[in-house]
C-alpha cells in the first residue's frame, strides 16, 4: 500500500447493471492524496445525482475478475489442477505462471490484486461515510449505501481470500492518518466485518431489478454471497438457510426470480457486434454479474488502468495463430494461448453433455484439418470455450480488436448456489440430492446418489474455467492432493504472497513461507 497514488474520480463508467452508460463529472474530480481513499470531500456527495456518481466508482473494480492482463479469472484458473499457465513462453506473464506452478513470490505477485481491491474498498468507505447527510430520497440513500456494503463485503472476502490476514479499513483515511501502521487482522475479524455488512444491506436492496438497473446488487445478490461467505468459514447451516432462500425449490424459479437457464451453453453465448448487446446477458441463472462492453474504445494505452471495459478473458484463452481450414471449423479471432485445458479434466468431461461448451477441442479439429493453429507453452490441444472470441465478435467500433470483446462474466449464478447449499447441507439429505439432480437435469444426466465427492465432481464440471476450481480445492482441504503435481505446498500456497510494493516499509507481515 506504500507510495500508491490514487486519483478517486467521479469520471467513471459503471461497468455493472447500468448497461453501457458513461458518466462523467469533470469538476466532481477529488483530490489526490499519497493515501488510499484519501481526498477531501467536504463538497460533494451533496444529492442524490453525486451520491450515484460515486456509487459508479464503488462498482467499477468488479472489472478486475475478468478485465485485464492480470484477471483473478485466468490467474486462479491457471493455480488449479484444471488449467496450466500457457502463454507464449514459460516467462509470458510471470505471475499467471507463478500461479500456475506456485514459485510466485511477493516480487512476481501482481500488485493489482492488492490496489484495485483496496481503492474499491475506499470508495465504498467513503460513499457509507458521506452519503447520510446528501439530501436526496431516504429509501435511495439507503439503497445505495447497501449497495456499497455489498460490494466491499465482496472486495474484503476476495481480499481474504487471496492473501488472508488483512487490514480491515471501514472509514476514509484523511491526510492526517498514518496509512503505513495500518495492521493486520485475522481473517475472523475480516469475516465477522463482512457478514455484518452484507446483513446489514439486505432489508434496504431491492428483491429484483430490470432494465438499466440490471446488474446492481439485490436482497438475493447479498444473500447469496453471505451463504457463500458462511460457507468458507464452514458455517454450514448458517449457509444453508441462506442459500435455500436464495435457491427456492430446485428446478423452479425462486422468490427472488432466479431459475436455471434451458441450454447451458446460452450461459456462455455473446451476441455477434451487429446485433445488440443484451441478448444473452443476465439471464435468470445470474445471481452476480459483471458488465463488459466494447463501447467504451479500450486501446493498449488505458489496458487494466480501470478504464477499459472488455473481457479480456477471450483474448487471453484463444489459441494462437488459428486458421479455420473448414466451415464445420469455429470462426476464432486468435489470441494468446493462455490457460490450456488439463489432459485430466478433458479426459474428466469427455462423456458430459457440458463438454463442447466447455472445451474447445483443436487436438481433433487438427487431426480432421479443419483447422491449424500454432502450439503455444504448456500446449494440450484443449481451448476453454466457454470465453472463445469469435470473428463476429470482433468490436466494430474504435480501439484495438483484442481488448473490446462484449462478453459479460458471471460471477455468481444459480448453479453454483445450488451445488454450494448441497455442499452446506454435508452432501445427504433429500434437499441435496433434488439439488444436485436440478443440475445435472437442466443438461439431460440421470440422478446419481448425492455425496461430498459427487458434489466436488459436479462442480467441477459445470463450473470449469470460471475461475472456483482453486478456491474450492483449498475451502475442501483438497489441495494439497490435487495439486501437488504443480508444487503447492501446504500451509502457504493456500494463500498468496503479498505484493513487495505493498508491505514494503509498512508493518505489514508477510505470509508463511513467503
């Protein structure tokens, strides 16, 4: 956290829910200061448009999970047993490789893991701060404040999640603080500030949205992650109350408008650039999602800044140099090769209805010489598909073609929820089992026993590529089992090192064997 500079502007665009919609305040720019959320605030928040403003700013990290070259999705995909690093080399994107084969050190972690959580985090402090004296609709101003505690809630258990014991900041630091004595907490005392803000939002967030507000945060976004959040603290019946609110009758469609969606490759579908933007996003399986666009004309020079808005999941994941030799061929806009699929997971799907939404499977493709492509690092032959760019859509609009892809990431959605209450309800029971079977039901398998390992397999399936598979291996204790083939070492790569820019001359401890 030393010697960052955050510039806290009003000027940004809300990536979440608000569809496309720029907005912009070029005298509502606050202050700099040599201190994370510092600034002086004195004259704004003073309505309810300022208030929304700054709202924008609280949502706008969310990009982190599959915007830019150092995405949490790609990364944590690479550290599981699912995925390698690939790239182009063994040295292309050092951390993203670090990851993949737990030599990552506090030099190669990427930073941004650290800041962009933390400057959220700053915002939604400060919005929760100012906000109680702007003189706008109580109802709105409660509203937006939740909304706020939401997603540092969600910020904070990243946070934890990656690094473990954290500072815990709720308020703004002014210019007076002494920002670099800020300790440490332990991960219990982070979590205890989480759940109370999550319960805290929930009586004042809507039950549903529509239109423009798709996206922002509601009582079923906050419960969900509040059983989840439960859930990795091994609360499990806390996490199943929540969770069974949030999932109603499995199969059907729950109180708060969630239903598993008929196809299950229209989770991962993204409309051609001549068509409109909306056709397969929020459907009624998401729960959390996060708004890409090619609208907003990102180009290398504002690349994982904050102010780019593409999915850069799909550059990252397609193969090199790709050729389509025949029309039964996809039409591939290539990329960068990144996150080749394991031998074990392919060999895993390969009698799963879920496997050709998942996997792209150019070892075959090439052998029929339907199409070519060139083998990158750690190459299996196996492509995730689930974010495979293709030709139609390429952005017709100013900015480089590579860093505008449209496509939105699903954080949460109504199959994770489901599979986690199984896992919350210990894997018996009749609940589990009408869980497990909805799942399995929506892509036409038959009912197999509910169990623990029958869950763990269940998600590994449905849920590969979209970044859990690391998070779950470590909240099982599995990890050291299944990754051992990569190197991780228990009782430190369950966490990663904190950043040297960060904890360099603050008080700060590094984690164990780091």
């Amino acid at each position: 956290m030393k010697n960052k500079i955050l510039k806290i502007s009003i000027a940004a665009t809300f990536l979440v829910g608000m569809s496309t919609m720029s907005v912009s305040c070029n005298d509502a720019t606050l202050e700099e200061k040599e201190y994370i959320g510092a600034f002086e605030g004195e004259n704004f928040f003073r309505n309810e448009q300022e208030c929304f403003f700054a709202l924008t700013g609280v949502y706008d990290p969310m990009r982190k999970y599959a915007g830019g070259f150092e995405n949490l999705v790609t990364f944590y995909n690479a550290a599981s047993d699912d995925f390698y690093a690939g790239g182009g080399s063994a040295t292309d994107a050092v951390g993203i490789q670090g990851a993949s084969n737990f030599q990552i050190n506090p030099t190669t972690m990427p930073a941004s893991y650290w800041q962009d959580y933390y400057q959220g985090i700053a915002r939604a402090n400060t919005l929760i701060l100012r906000a109680p004296q702007a003189d706008m609709d109580n109802n709105i101003k409660n509203r937006f404040i939740s909304e706020a505690k939401v997603l540092r809630g969600l910020y904070y258990f990243d946070l934890v999640r990656v690094f473990g014991n954290i500072p815990l900041i709720t308020l703004p630091f002014t210019a007076a603080d002494d920002f670099y004595n800020v300790p440490q907490v332990d991960k219990t005392t982070v979590y205890a500030q989480i759940e109370n803000d999550l319960k805290e939002a929930i009586p004042y967030l809507p039950m549903t949205v529509s239109g423009a507000d798709r996206g922002r945060m509601t009582q079923g976004t906050a419960k969900a992650l509040l059983g989840k959040v439960y859930l990795y603290q091994h609360k499990n019946a806390d996490a199943a109350a929540q969770f069974a609110d949030v999932n109603g009758t499995p199969g059907g469609t729950s109180m708060y408008g969630y239903k598993l969606v008929t196809n299950f490759g229209d989770l991962f579908n993204s409309s051609p650039t001549t068509m409109p933007d909306d056709i397969y996003k929020f459907s009624s399986e998401s729960i959390i999602e996060v708004m890409h666009t090619n609208k907003a004309n990102s180009d290398w020079g504002i690349w994982g800044q904050g102010k780019d808005e593409g999915n850069s999941i799909c550059i990252m994941t397609a193969p090199r140099s790709y050729t389509r030799k025949n029309p039964a061929a996809p039409d591939i806009f290539s990329g960068w090769a990144f996150n080749p699929i394991s031998e074990d997971l392919f060999n895993f799907m390969s009698n799963d209805p879920r496997v050709d939404a998942t996997v792209l499977n150019l070892k075959s493709l090439k052998q029929q010489n339907y199409a070519d492509y060139s083998p990158a690092y750690k190459d299996t032959g196996y492509f995730l598909n689930k974010f495979m760019p293709t030709k139609d859509m390429v952005t017709n609009l100013p900015g480089s073609q590579e860093l505008n892809f449209r496509q939105n990431y699903i954080l949460l959605r109504l199959a994770d929820t489901y599979l986690m209450e199984a896992e919350a309800l210990n894997g018996s029971g009749s609940r589990a089992q009408a869980l497990l079977d909805a799942v399995r039901s929506r892509v036409g398998l038959p009912s197999i026993p509910v169990s623990m390992q029958a869950i763990k397999d269940e998600r590994r399936r449905e849920l590969a590529g979209e970044g859990h598979r690391f998070f779950d291996l470590v909240r099982w204790g599995d990890a050291p089992t299944k990754l051992a083939f990569k190197g991780f070492v228990s009782g430190k790569n369950e966490i990663m090192p904190i950043p040297y820019t960060e904890i360099s001359g603050t008080i700060l401890k590094q984690n164990p064997g780091y």
